[in-house]
C-alpha cells in the first residue's frame, strides 16, 4: 500500500522481477557459446554446414529488413548475394585474397546495383513489388548464365584461393577456421543490423509498413526511406555472397537463382517476419531441411515436400512463426519469499 501522492512500487515486495530478460541473455550466452565451441565437438562436414547457415540466415536478414521491416516481401535478394559472390570471387582471383577488402568491394558493388534497381522496385507495393524483384532475380541469373568473359557461364568461378581476413594473417585452409571467421563476421553484421532496429529510421519503415499513406501524410518522404534500406539489404546480402565464396571457393549462376530467393523468403516466413533472430532461426530450420532431413533414407530425397509441411504448419499454427514462440510463464515464474 503506497502513501497518498506517491507511487506505488512496480514489484510488489517479497516477488521476484519477471525473469523475461534474464531468460533472454541466458538464452543469448548458450547459443553463442554453443556456436563458438561446435568446431571443437563436430566433424569438417557439419561445421562446413554450420558456416552455410550462417551465410544464409545474414541474406535471411537481409530479406528481413525489406519483408518485416518495411513491408515488402521480395523474391530478389539472391540477386544481390549473387553479385556479391561473384565480385568476391573476381577481387580473390584477380586482386586480392584479403577478405575484408573482398567483403567491403562487394557489399559496395551490391548496394550500387540494388540502388538503381530499387529505385524501379520501390514506386510499387504488394504483388507488383514481389514480382518486381522476381524479375530482377531473373535477370541477375540470366546476366551470371550469358556475361561468360565475367562469370564464366555455366561453369562458374573455380580454384578460389583461401581467404586471408586480415592483413598479415594466414591463409585460412581448414573448415573450423574458415567457420570462426565466418562467425566473427555474422556477429558484427547481425549486432550492426540489431542495433538499427531501435533507431528512429526502423521506427519509421515500421510506421511505412503498418500505414504508409499516414507517414506520407505527416511528412515523411517514404519512397526515400524504403530505397535506403533496399540499398542496405543488397549491400547486406553483397556481403553474405562474399562469405559464400570464402567457405565454397566456388560460385556459379545457380547462387543468384530464384531457389535462393525462394528458401530466403520462406526462412523469414518460418522464422517470424519482422524479428531478427527469427530470421536466423528460419534460416537454420530451411537449410537443415533441404541439405539434412532431406536426405534421409526415411525421407528419399523429399527435401522440398519437409519444407512445404513446414511452411504450412508454421501459417496455420505459428502466425508469429518461431519468433512467436514463449516459454511458458510457469518455467519463468520465482516464488515469492
């Protein structure tokens, strides 16, 4: 019972505050120290797949930051990872093996490209936006197919050699090395990304997506805003593509294909559209899916039936998908003293 004119305290005495955030950073410590420690306890294949998985759930947020965050649900987002890749790819044969250079140029190189094509994208919305960034897909992968003296054609981008992450350093030859750089830099990209979530700009993509004709009612120039962060998920996704090359050390067209983007969309769906580690978590989910479960002999190789069953349960029982998942407050909930 508080004193009049005062207020009341927000825990009443003798309970324990919720233990929500606590759960959060406990949950937080596990997995990164889960991350950290897995080349130490798997094998080279599955720490290899650790490493595409972390290359996927960073074009996965890239697709994040245009479906959840603004609104606009794109099929394009391999046509960016594409560039990326294949930039990354010329700049190790050609020029250098320094993977942050390799990151650097070919986030530059996708943001260029995402720019003007963008800038075409972003004048429409719903359908005819998703079938906008359908067709630039298409067009990346026919570009990486048919521009031979760049891409190589069909045959691709071979003998890569090892990436270098900085200066000085050793060249990085072995899967668990090649996993902790990829690591190193899925963590600053997705802190980075994290971190514009709280920032006036995500509030007003937020304020775009839920009602745009009231953001441009009150001002706010809201084609600018979504071509900015069209802009910064290609870059995003340019630097996904060059972590592609560093653990594949090869590249072809079918990396800036429409499965790619297909997979990307579907993780964000799974996930949770609009949260960021539901994004990753989607991501893992799709890519065990199609490269592990999918391959199972119980299975017999029906890795995209697994991923229809799953996008179907994650609709009509998950409308937050994985992201939407709580513990229970009885496992969270401390007696009182």
């Amino acid at each position: 019972m508080s004193l009049p004119g005062t207020t009341a305290p927000a825990t009443p005495v003798g309970t324990a505050a919720p233990a929500r955030p606590a759960v959060r950073r406990l949950s937080v410590t596990a997995v990164a120290v889960g991350l950290a420690s897995a080349p130490f306890v798997l094998g080279p294949y599955a720490v290899g797949t650790l490493s595409r998985i972390l290359v996927f759930a960073l074009l996965a947020l890239s697709v994040n930051l245009l479906t959840g965050l603004t609104g606009l649900p794109t099929l394009g987002q391999s046509a960016y990872f594409g560039v990326g890749a294949y930039t990354a790819a010329i700049v190790a044969t050609r020029l250098t093996d320094i993977g942050v250079l390799q990151l650097l140029i070919a986030a530059a190189v996708s943001a260029l490209v995402a720019v003007p094509t963008g800038w075409l994208a972003v004048r429409a919305r719903g359908v005819v936006f998703l079938m906008l960034t359908l067709a630039i897909g298409e067009i990346a992968y026919s570009a990486a197919v048919n521009w031979k003296s760049l891409t190589n054609g069909t045959d691709g981008i071979s003998g890569i050699p090892p990436v270098v992450p900085l200066p000085g350093m050793p060249a990085l030859e072995l899967d668990g090395l090649v996993y902790f750089y990829v690591l190193a830099v899925f963590l600053l990209l997705f802190a980075a990304v994290s971190r514009l979530g709280s920032t006036p700009f995500a509030l007003a993509l937020r304020g775009i997506r839920d009602n745009e004709r009231r953001m441009s009612a009150i001002g706010y120039p809201t084609r600018r805003y979504a071509l900015t962060v069209y802009g910064g998920a290609g870059a995003l996704a340019g630097a996904a593509g060059a972590l592609w090359v560093s653990v594949q050390r090869f590249v072809s067209p079918g990396d800036a294909g429409f499965e790619i983007a297909a997979l990307a969309l579907l993780a964000v769906v799974i996930g949770g559209s609009g949260s960021m580690w539901g994004a990753c978590a989607g991501a893992a989910l799709v890519w065990l899916t199609r490269d592990y479960l999918g391959n199972l002999e119980a299975v017999a190789g029906r890795g995209p039936l697994l991923l229809g069953v799953f996008f179907v349960i994650a609709v009509y029982t998950l409308p937050r998908g994985l992201a939407g998942l709580r513990i229970p407050p009885k496992l969270t909930r401390k007696r009182t003293a």
